[in-house]
C-alpha cells in the first residue's frame, strides 16, 4: 500500500465517522449551540469539508466545488451566523459522501502534481498532496471530537 492508499484510507476511516454523527441528527441539533460554546456540529462539518477542499484542491491550483459565498462562512474564524437549512443540509452531505472518492479519481487523473507547499505552522511544512491529506485526517479528526462533545451537550 503505498502513502496516498495509506492517508486516504486514514480520510475515509475519519469522515465515515464524521458523516455517522451527521446522520444521527435532526436539523436541529445540528444546527443548536449549546450554552458555553460558540459554534455547532453542522458548523465543524461544513468547516472540515472546506478545510479540505482547500488544502487540497486550491493549493495546488485546482478549481474548487463548494461555492465561495458558502466557503466563506466556514472559514477558520467564524462562526454560525444563522441556522442552515434543509437545502443546505443536503449539499454538505453529499458533499460529505461524495468527496473522497472525487479525490480519489483527481488523483488518479494528476490534479495534484502541481502542488504549492508552504509552512502551515513554523516547524510544519506541507509540501504534497499526502502532507495535505494527513493534515485533512488530523483537521477532520480534531473537529469530529469537537462534534461529539456538542452532541453530548444537547
């Protein structure tokens, strides 16, 4: 197995998981902030999925899928804003379901041989594909914990 069957398989382990709590929730917990935090488990979600979709996709010169108007309100920093919808529920779900496996045929076709390393932190460098789907897991992971505890909270 080589390291993009390794990090992609570590991807797949990771959003199933994630997409498990997705789907174990009305809209309105997804969409509820508990008392003492500040964002909910659709808001990490939609944020991981963005988060991705960056690191992969923009950083190494590709168009991205998730429309930026929307991109926008998950960005690292933010916060909800309003409740999301049914409509957008689905989007983040198929979103959610589909993704991966996208990744998988990009890259197959070479969508991420151009990819533009930089320093994420000053001892971290993300210099590839593989260091940005690690970084993903990681990402992803740290969030799903996060997910958990607001689902423990409602």
């Amino acid at each position: 197995m080589n390291n993009f069957e390794k990090s992609i398989n570590a991807f797949k382990f990771s959003r199933k998981a994630f997409m498990s709590i997705i789907n174990s929730c009305s809209l309105e917990e997804l969409n509820k902030i508990p008392e003492g935090y500040n964002n909910n488990i659709i808001w990490n979600f939609a944020h991981s999925l963005v988060t991705a979709e960056h690191f992969c996709y923009r950083l190494s010169g590709n168009k991205c899928d998730i429309p930026s108007e929307l991109a926008h309100k998950y960005v690292r920093g933010t916060k909800p804003e309003s409740p999301i919808d049914e409509k957008e529920l689905a989007f983040w779900k198929e979103l959610g379901n589909s993704s991966i496996t996208q990744l998988e045929e990009d890259y197959e076709k070479g969508l991420f041989d151009n990819y533009n390393s930089f320093d994420f932190t000053p001892n971290t460098r993300i210099e590839d594909i593989i260091d940005a789907l690690y970084f993903c897991v990681f990402h992803e992971g740290t969030h799903f914990g996060y997910a958990m505890a607001l689902k423990r909270s409602l």
